[in-house]
C-alpha cells in the first residue's frame, strides 16, 4: 500500500491539478502536503488571502463609492484587521471543502506530513506525531511552492516587522506602514492598505516596479499611486530595519530615513526546497531555492523527477502553475497533453488591478513590427459613468500589415475579468476588424474594447 504511480509533494495549484489528471488516467496518487490543511500557499497566504483582503478592504471602505461620495466617504467607519479576517476565514474553509471533496471524489489520497527524499524513487515522510512511513512511487512531482524570503538583516517579529506570510495575522492596522519590494506582492498589498485610507512608503532599490507591464501603462498606475498620496522611494537600497519606540526606522542608502509603525518586507521568496534533501536524487537548485525544468515536459534533470508551479520560478501565477501540473502528470504517463496557448493573461490584483496579455509596446518595437495604438478610458463609456470611474483605460497594439491584435494591456476596475476578451482575440489571431465589426453589451466596461479599436482604426485610415 506504500507504492503509488505518483506521489506529489504539495498541494497549491500544480499540485493538485497534476494529482487529478493522473488520478483520471487511472493511476495511483498520494499527495503529500505539510500543511495543517491542503491548498498550499495559494489558497493559505498568498492568491486566495490577499484577493480576499482586497475585496473586504474595498467593500467596507466604500472605495469604489467615493467617485460619487468624495474622498472621505467609508461604507463602515472603524474597520479593524478583524473584520478583514472574517471574511479570510470563510472563504478559506470553502476553499479546502472543495479541494478535500475533489481529492476525495478522484481517490487520491492525502497525508499531513513532511517530506524529504532517501533515494530517487523513495520519499520518507513525518507527520505532526513524529511517525515517519516510507513510500515509494513510480513517478514524482515537486509543486512544494515558495517561502518568504527572509534575511537575517530584517528583525521579523510578527508583531511590527511582517513577511508576506504573517502579514495576514496583523493584530490591528497600523497607524501607518513602509512595504520593502515594489514587486506584484508589495504593490498588492501597498494598494489594499493605500485603499484603508493608512499612510504607506513603497521603498524599492530598483529604480522602477512591475518591469513586465507596458511602460505607458505603469505610468498611469504610478500617477494614480502617487495621486492619493503614497509616498514611493525607489532606487534606494535599505540598509537597516530596527524597532524605535512605538514603531520602526528604516535606514536607506545615502542616510534618509524612513519612520512608520509597521514594516512589511516583501522582496521575493525562495522555493520551499530546502528540508527535502534533492542531494540525494542528484538534483540542484538554484540561489534561490528554484528547480529547473524542461519547460514543455516539466521534467526535472531526473526524467521521473517533475517539479511544477512557483518552485520552477517564472511566471509564479497560479493559472499557469495548474496547466503545468496538468502538463506533468500527462507526460509522466504518456497522455498527450494539448500545449498551452503562446499568450496567457497576467493579473495583478492591485487598487486598481492591472491585466496584460500578449506583447508591451516595447517588445513590439524590439521585434520591429510596425503598429498603431488604440486607447480608451473608462471614463469615455457609459458605464465607467454610472461606477463612477474617472480613471482607468485600455490600450491595443495592432500590427499595420496584418491588422492582427499584438497585446491588450489593462489598468482599472475589473481588469482581470476584462481581459479575457482580449486574450481570446490574440490567440485565436483576431484583427482590429473584430472588434470594430462587434456589437458589445452596452452599458458595459468591455465596450471600452470598441471604443479603443475605433481609436486605432482612425489612426490607421
């Protein structure tokens, strides 16, 4: 009973998609999780929780209310990191029910427990009680995820100085927070405590965030961030963090100071590898705990050794993170596996979200392709009207030669959802003419995808 077809070690969304299609090809799949609870970091600290949190903070803040109401108008006056947690927890709960059920509904079995390797094709795990039960499996998947990255540097204590992690235990809100590392995770969260009305410096030492996001487009992003009075020092490396009275200082490069009651620090994370001894199987990682993968099988430099998800690094999301486990466990046994389409969307669940598909202007001129532009703003549609939206826009590159749509890039309310449309017309190589032909629901935000190819078409004469 301790031999399985497959073993995966993690249960966030490459490891349960690889554990279900293998399970559907008949195989037999144990999956190992050292969680209390399965879903991974995914659904416990990081996709799940902070989208849940960002969706509580704008509900109870009235955020998207005060277009109408002004500034200074909240839905509930004294909100408090309770009542941001309540919300978490049932969300949380319906989450696992659904995976237990699915996991239960596929026979795949599951164990609460450590894992670390023998040999190649032999896995000794510890559960909470100290047993520890050897297993052996045919075929193996690491989807083991990430960790904060922590530096000895930064005095963490849970209490002031958070990780991206126990952020979400935070006793009460701050009077006011610094957050170190203007990546996805810092501007998320930057944005969701900027939309509590709390004071908040974004440091990064680089001299620019999200690098991967159309450049016109950060910029209205950044105006935004700026525009409700968030202060952002980039290019300043951080030197030192300490507690000081009733707060922290945090020293940057060139002596400025920096004073807040709360420090988030959120600059990067490293894959969990660590306690799972790949010495052993002849596997190497990274400076960053990342594993290398052949990217269309997913196989690690050990054919039978697969890792998926974050701890394979780019692009961390959990939408691709489930193609690649899918992808994984149908090479593992010899399914065929439909390749995942060249464009898939990127969300960054900010106030307000950001999605982009397909190329940036940048790379369209790399490439060298001539282009023309369409953009449309909320504002222009009748229904960023009745939302009361004064901000946000589209914007489209289209190639003149063959009208063919290169890239939709998207800063504004319902972003995540409004791509879509998008990245259907980019991958099944739709042109200008498509959205210029359409008739869109009308009063809609996706007519602003009408509004912006018209833009382009007059463009292009």
């Amino acid at each position: 009973m301790n031999h399985f077809d497959m073993l995966v070690i993690g249960s966030g969304p490459a490891g349960r998609r690889a554990a279900i299609q293998a399970a559907k090809l008949g195989k037999t799949v144990m999956v190992v999780e050292r969680g209390r609870r399965v879903g991974g970091v995914s659904v416990h600290t990081g996709t799940i929780p902070s989208k849940t949190l960002r969706e509580t903070t704008l509900n109870l803040s009235g955020w998207r209310e005060r277009g109408f109401y002004g500034r200074s108008y909240r839905a509930k006056q004294d909100i408090s990191a309770d009542d941001l947690r309540a919300r978490l927890h049932i969300t949380l709960n319906h989450e696992v029910e659904v995976l237990e059920h699915q996991f239960a509904r596929n026979q795949v079995r599951t164990l609460h427990a450590e894992a670390k390797f023998v040999d190649a094709k032999t896995v000794e795990v510890t559960t909470d009680d100290n047993e520890t039960v050897i297993f052996t499996a045919e075929r193996f998947l690491i989807a083991c995820g990430t960790i904060p990255f922590r530096p000895d540097t930064i005095p963490f204590d849970g209490k002031y100085i958070f990780d991206s992690d126990d952020i979400l235990d935070l006793p009460r809100l701050p009077r006011s927070i610094a957050i170190i590392g203007a990546g996805v995770i810092g501007v998320e969260y930057a944005t969701i405590f900027s939309a509590l009305d709390i004071p908040v410096t974004l440091i990064e030492p680089r001299t620019s965030m999200l690098d991967f996001i159309d450049t016109e487009l950060l910029q209205d992003f950044t105006f935004q961030l700026r525009d409700r009075g968030m202060a952002l020092r980039f290019g300043a490396k951080v030197e030192t963090v300490a507690r000081s009275g009733d707060g922290c200082e945090i020293t940057l490069e060139g002596s400025r100071r920096v004073r807040t009651e709360m420090v988030l620090f959120a600059a990067g994370r490293m894959g969990a590898t660590k306690t799972l001894n790949l010495d052993v199987c002849g596997l190497e990682c990274d400076h960053r705990g990342r594993l290398k993968v052949d990217p269309k099988t997913l196989q690690t430099s050990v054919p039978h050794i697969y890792a998926a998800g974050d701890v394979i690094g780019f692009p961390s999301l959990a939408s691709t993170s489930m193609e690649q486990g899918r992808i994984a466990a149908c090479h593992a046994f010899g399914a065929h596996a439909h390749e995942p389409p060249e464009y898939f969307p990127y969300g960054i669940y900010s106030v307000p979200e950001i999605s982009t598909v397909g190329m940036t202007e940048q790379e369209v001129i790399e490439r060298g392709i001539p282009f023309e532009i369409g953009i449309a703003r909320f504002r222009e549609t009748s229904r960023g009207h009745i939302m009361g939206l004064d901000k946000g826009m589209l914007k489209m590159l289209f190639s003149l030669k063959t009208r063919r749509l290169l890239g939709c890039h998207i800063v504004g309310e319902g972003a995540t959802e409004l791509i879509h449309i998008g990245q259907a017309v980019l991958n099944l190589k739709g042109t200008l003419d498509y959205f210029v032909e359409n008739t869109f629901n009308y009063p809609t935000l996706a007519e602003a995808y009408k509004i912006a190819a018209l833009d382009a078409f007059n463009r292009m004469g």
